[in-house]
C-alpha cells in the first residue's frame, strides 16, 4: 500500500505520475545534443486569460545582436496510455506552406519566404533537405488523442499550452519596434507515451503503426495567429527530432543573418555617437 511507503518513495512516484522526470530527461538531452540555449519552467501570459502559466522547456538560437532568434517551445507529457494521430494526405491541402511551417514574426517571413522560394526556383536541394519539417515528410494529422483511458483531452491541453507559449514569444519581443526581430518558433509537444498514426486504408478500413514522431495540424485561432504545424514528438524519437532541430535552427538563423547585418547598421546610424561604438 502506497501508505506505508517512506516518504522519499511517494515522492518519487509523485514525480514520475506528475512528469517532471520526462521534463528533466528533455532538457538534459537539448543542452547536451545541441548548441541552444535551454531554460526550464519558463513563464509566459495566456493570451485569452492574460494569465501568467508556465511551459517545462524552450530552446532558443540567437545571436550577438539580439535581433535573430529560433524558438523550440516544448511541452512534455508523461503517459503510460498510447496516444493516436488521425492522419490523411488531404490533411494540408490549400494551407500555405509556410505559414503552417512555425509561428514566424513579421519582419522573419519575409527572408524566409524569399529564402524558401530561390530554393525551388534554383532547385537548391541541399537546402530544402535542411528545413524537412517545411516539406513535410512525416505524417501530418487533423486529429490527435489519447486512448485506452485516461484524459483523452491531454494531447489537446499540451498542444495548446506550446502554441500560446510560442506566440508569446513574439508578443514579449519589440518587432514592432527598433529594432526588428527575426523569428520562428516551433511548438513541440514530447510525450512519453506509444505513438500511433491512423490512417484510412485502400479497404475502407482504420490502419494504424507505431511512429516515433509526426504533426498535428492545429488549426484552433488564438487572436491573430494562423493554423500551424505543432510537432509530436514520443521520447523514443527525440534523438533523431533533436538533430533536426540544429539542421533547422541552423538554416533559418543563416537565412536570417543578411537581414540581421542590414538592420544592425540601420539601428547603429539611430544611436548617438557615445553609444554606437
């Protein structure tokens, strides 16, 4: 019985049944894998509530000006039941590319869109392997829940809680004023649960296998922001996930970086001279 456990064992099964060790696993696997700058239990304003709530981990790449950044918005969900993303291949039909690709800020579309778009015009192949979640070879779902018991609402809850998290990303950034930010930000959902995709079959009938990582279309509005790709990610995936990250904040902050130098000496030429060396 649970009552007659020594303390330090309950809370050791606190722990695990809240999901903190997951939240810890997930951060210790970013700062060691990648170059990002890793913060746990970070902070941000709900948007509709304008309640101040929290998200277990963001990893983020900038640079020395402080006018470029990528966002990795990352909430973990512990689960022993399996959750399943509904799939179909007309899942992003007439949705822009881009746009559903990450929560980019004003001034960050447009190097990334004229980026994107020599690409396919050049037929660049090296750089459009390097942004994979863009072009989108892993599944994309309309649809993710959890099944056999439990909060079939949980995957729904962490979903939302990065995509208000991202967008807070921006709201907290002055790019609507000096100086302008270039940013994306992704939201990531990581579970420790089985992750299954369903698709219909040729029979008519639901086909399901095991995926280490997938999208969820989330088209759910909050304010202004569009549908978006939210990445689902199961913990057993997370190694290969993390190596796309520094492919893909690499690229973007390199695609970033002309802009960043422009409006570097823009904002320098605005500073008084004592300030500006």
């Amino acid at each position: 019985m649970t009552e007659t456990l020594p303390l330090r064992d309950k809370l050791i099964q606190w722990l695990e049944r809240e999901g903190y060790p997951l939240e810890m696993r997930v951060a210790a696997r970013f700062r060691e894998n990648t170059k990002l700058r890793v913060r746990q239990g970070w902070h941000y304003t709900d948007p509709e509530s304008t309640q101040s709530r929290e998200i277990d981990v963001v990893a983020t790449a900038d640079e020395v000006y402080g006018f470029a950044g990528v966002h990795f918005v990352i909430e973990c969900k512990a689960s022993t039941a399996p959750w399943v993303l509904f799939t179909s291949d007309h899942t992003m039909e007439n949705f822009n590319r881009l746009t559903a690709f990450g929560l980019a800020s004003r001034e960050g579309k447009g190097p990334l869109a004229e980026s994107l778009m020599k690409s396919l015009r050049e037929e660049s192949t090296q750089r459009i392997r390097a942004l994979p979640w863009f072009w989108h070879e892993e599944p994309v779902g309309y649809s993710l829940v959890q099944a056999l018991g439990g909060n079939s609402e949980a995957p729904y809850a962490a979903a939302i809680a990065a995509v208000k998290a991202a967008l807070y990303c921006h709201a907290s950034s002055p790019e609507h004023n000096t100086p302008p930010r270039f940013m994306v930000t992704f939201p990531v959902v990581v579970t420790s649960a089985p992750l299954f995709q369903c698709h219909l079959g040729v029979d008519g009938k639901p086909e399901l296998r095991e995926i280490e990582r997938g999208f969820w279309f989330f088209q759910q509005r909050i304010g202004p922001a569009r549908p978006v790709k939210v990445a689902i990610v199961s913990e057993a995936g997370l190694g290969f996930y993390i190596d796309e990250c520094n492919r893909v904040s690499e690229t973007v902050m390199g695609i970033f970086q002309p802009a960043v130098e422009k409006a570097w000496k823009t904002f320098k030429r605005q500073l008084p001279p004592s300030q500006a060396e």
